[in-house]
C-alpha cells in the first residue's frame, strides 16, 4: 500500500472545525494517521490542504450533445480545478430519468478515470412534466437527488409529489426556479438596463414565486429542497426566512451571479447571458449578504458548456450558461477572500461538506478512514485566466483575461494525485 504525505500544510477541514499547521497522511484510497514512512512527500508549506472541492451543479451534457462537453472532458477541466466529486444534471439526451441512465453516468466516469460523478435522476420522464420519472429505479442507479433543472418543474401538484417520494429516500429536490408565464422571450433580467437596452427581461418574482411555492411544499410535506442558481435579493430573502422557521431548505450561490451584473449585457457579448440572468448590484450584495450569514450555505458553478457556433448566434437565439469548473476556486477566492467578505474555513465549507450534506453523499471531509479527496490550495498564486488552457471542450466564459489570486495546484481523488504542480 503506497502512501502519500501532505506535509507542513495549512490543514482546514471545516467538517471538523479545524484549521491548523500540520500533515495529512493518505494510503489505500484513505486518510489515515501518521505512518512510519511516505512514499512519495508534498511539501504543502504556504499552502491550504482542504478536503477535495464538490460542485453539486455541473452539466456534463453527456449523452446527447457530445459537442458540448463529455463526461470524460467535463471531469478533466472538474481536476483542472481542484473538484474531485461532480453533481451533473440530468438535462442530456435522453435525460437521466431511470436506472439505467444513472448508472451510465457512473460507468462513463469510471471508464474515464478523472473525479467522482454523482448523477443527479429528472424529477419528471424525460423532462417531459407529465409524470413522474422512477425515482425509485434512479436511487438504485446511484441518482444522490432529483431535478428538472433547466427547466422549472411546472406544476405544483407534481413538485408536492416530488418531495413526497424524495423523501421516502431522504433524497433532496433541485430546483430551478422559474414561473415560465412571467418568462416568455426574455433575454435578461427586467429593469432599467433591459429597458434601456430594448431587449426583453424576466423579473426576479418569476423566481422569487417558485422559491415561495417550493419552500411552502417542503414544509408542507417535510421534504428537502435545495435552491439552485440564486440570482436576486428578494429570493435570498424568502430562503432566510424559510430557514428561520425550520424548514429544510438550502440555496447555493453561483460566482457570476455575485462577480456580474446586467450592466454586462450592454456588450452584447453572450457570455453574460444566463438563466436566471445576470442582476443589479443589489442583488450581488445581497447574495454575498447571504453567503456571510449562512443563508446560501453551498457555493457550486452551474458549469453550462456550449459549442463556439451555439453561443455565438443572435442574442435572442444563443443558448444560456456559462463554464465554470475551471474558474470556480480563483474567482470566488479572488472575490470572496480577498475583500475580506468570507474567511477561508468558512468559504471551504461551502464548497465541501456543505454540498455533501445537501447530497448525502460520503464526501467532502478530511476525518481519519473517510475517502482521500483532497485539494491543495495556493492561496497566494496570482495569475491570469486564460481560456484557451482549459480542459473543457467549450469556452463559453465571460472571465477570460481575469487577474485572480488563489489556484489549486493539487487534485487527489480517491487517493490518487491527478493533478500536482507542486515542487
Ligand atoms: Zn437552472
Ligand atoms: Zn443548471
């Protein structure tokens, strides 16, 4: 059994409210304690040694639109940087909505060999809104929870059903929040810029609505919800007040919905366009509110690859989303971090144990005998994104030419180093 050693580190593992100078040992796939000898040594001196990263929001588009990204492709640029366990949608074709299809996902990440690939199961068959998919069929397949996302899940009827049978498998439901009679042709968000612009807006009450309904469902029928991609103040709001009451209700903050704002749209440059849209900057402070006092408690990407040629069509006609795998870490330290908004433990949290906990899934801790995901942070590394390194297949983000600090320098997944640009 070879042993690895993270030596001399600055050992944050929020799971265990811990935060301290040390070394962490990693053998047979586990963290273990101190061994008589390592096999191979990382001098982690001036570096962070977190528990591998989670982004509990990523597309990985396959099967379906392979042009896009593939399962293979999505998990490199994933330990590009420093995610060691995906959570993908199941918005592909055909949509993971059976067993079968979960347990694709999990064959095809294996084959591939890069990070851990958590399927998240349709709520509805094929996406299709009219019944039900196998939920049970899909926990068995390995789904870790349930969404439509891409979509709303329209019906109120079927979202209460949802959260009955999610429960049955202490499973969450994903939701993407979107009232689609308030949403029809828009291009970004309602407000003085769309207006200005003369293009067409969705107001934040059509997400702010469906953040409303679902929190009421899950306190109705005590499931857990998890709001995806919060994008306005007043949805911040509701999920505070949720949580205040007891209900079981999460929400997670994407970084361009904290680091942009509709201003942005003025370039006609489609990597500002998203779903939900790019807001004003009270939203973003009201997101980062959020993030500081516990409210949005999970932090993920919403990693949306689109081919050159989609995005690359008229406005109105381009598809939404942004990649992110490969920007997460450097952008929400650069502007979480540096102005003093969120302290490292605490941001680390939110992009470990706290997905894990949402997902139920054995991840995101660095505990004696729990699985060996481990990043390894520079805190300290300035440099400048640069599109065109990345390992996604696409290149659809607005944060080309960026000057960050912070980068991960060391992926491990299940014991094994995967990436390492350290000594
Ligand atoms: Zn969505
Ligand atoms: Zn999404």
């Amino acid at each position: 059994m070879s042993t690895l050693l993270l030596k001399n580190g600055r050992v944050i593992d929020p799971s265990q409210n811990l935060d301290r100078i040390g070394d962490v040992w990693l053998a047979g796939g586990k963290i273990v304690g101190p061994q008589s000898r390592a096999d191979r040594t990382l001098d982690c001196t001036g570096l962070i040694v977190s528990p591998g990263l989670i982004d509990m929001h990523v597309h990985l588009r396959e099967p379906g639109r392979e042009e896009d990204e593939t399962i293979a492709t999505g998990t490199q640029a994933a330990v590009n940087g420093g995610v060691t366990s995906v959570a993908c949608m199941p918005n592909t074709e055909p949509s993971i909505d059976s067993q079968a299809a979960a347990e694709f996902v999990i064959q095809q990440a294996k084959r591939a060999g890069h990070c851990n690939v958590f399927p998240v199961g349709a709520v509805t068959k094929g996406r299709n809104q009219l019944e039900l998919a196998e939920m049970g069929g899909l926990v068995k397949g390995g789904a870790v929870a349930f969404t439509d996302d891409g979509s709303p899940v329209e019906s109120a009827e079927m979202m209460r059903r949802a959260l009955e049978y999610a429960r049955m498998f202490d499973r969450a439901v994903l939701v993407h929040a979107e009232i689609s009679e308030l949403t029809k042709g828009w291009v970004m968000a309602e407000g003085a810029v769309s207006t200005r612009l003369g293009l067409r807006g969705m107001p934040a009450v059509a997400e702010e609505i469906m953040i409303y309904r679902d929190i009421a469902l899950a306190e109705l029928t005590g499931g857990k919800v998890h709001i995806l991609h919060v994008s306005s103040a007043g949805a911040v709001d509701l999920i505070r007040q949720g949580r205040a009451k007891g209900i079981r209700v999460s929400g997670e903050a994407c970084p361009h919905h904290f680091t942009l704002t509709d201003e942005c749209l003025r370039t006609f440059d489609s990597n500002y366009k998203m779903a939900p849209p790019l807001r004003t900057q009270r939203d973003v402070d009201a997101i980062i509110a959020g993030l500081k006092d516990g409210t949005l408690s999970v932090l993920a990407t919403d990693h949306a690859p689109h081919a050159p040629e989609k995005k690359a069509r008229e406005f109105d006609q381009c598809p939404n989303g942004i990649i992110g795998l490969e920007t997460f870490l450097p952008i929400c330290a650069t502007h979480l971090i540096r102005p003093g908004h969120l302290t490292w433990p605490e941001m680390i949290r939110k992009m470990t144990i706290n997905p894990a906990e949402v997902l139920g899934i054995d991840r995101g801790t660095l505990q004696l005998g729990r699985i060996a995901d481990v990043t390894v942070i520079d805190p300290d590394a300035e440099w400048t994104i640069d599109i065109a390194k990345f390992k996604t297949k696409s290149r659809n983000s607005p944060y080309h030419g960026w000057k960050v600090t912070g980068k991960a320098v060391a992926t491990i997944v299940d014991g094994e180093l995967k990436k390492c640009e350290i000594g």
